[in-house]
C-alpha cells in the first residue's frame, strides 16, 4: 500500500495567515456603486449603466450591502 500523506500545511499560505482579504473589494463595490449612480444623473440610463448596475448589485448582495443605505 501507498502512504497517503496530508498536503504540507506550511506551504499553503491561505491556511497559514488567517486575514480578512475581501475589505478593499467592499469598498471598491460601495464606490463603484455610488459612480455609476452619479453617472445616471449625468447620463440617461444606457445599456451599459444597466448591465454595470446589474454587476455591482450583485457583487453588493454577495457582501450582504443593502443598497438603500448607500
């Protein structure tokens, strides 16, 4: 039989160094937001606002960000 030996620990950096990582994506989905909002009031909605918007909502609702209080 084959040992089967676990995977080295150590040199998966994940596992060794516990942090939060997802801060700065939070703040750039927030600021991305309030761009795009700034970019109606300027703009009409287009496509392109339509389909951004529908991107930063979901990245917002992975989050768990509610959009009214932006």
């Amino acid at each position: 039989m084959s040992s089967i030996s676990k995977r080295p620990r150590r040199l998966n950096y994940a596992v060794n160094n516990k942090r939060v990582k997802s801060t700065s994506k939070v703040w750039n989905a927030v600021k991305h937001f309030e761009i795009l909002k700034r970019r109606v009031e300027l703009e009409w909605e287009t496509k392109w606002l339509s389909n951004a918007f529908l991107i930063v909502w979901k990245k917002l609702k992975k989050y768990w960000i509610k959009t009214n209080n932006i």
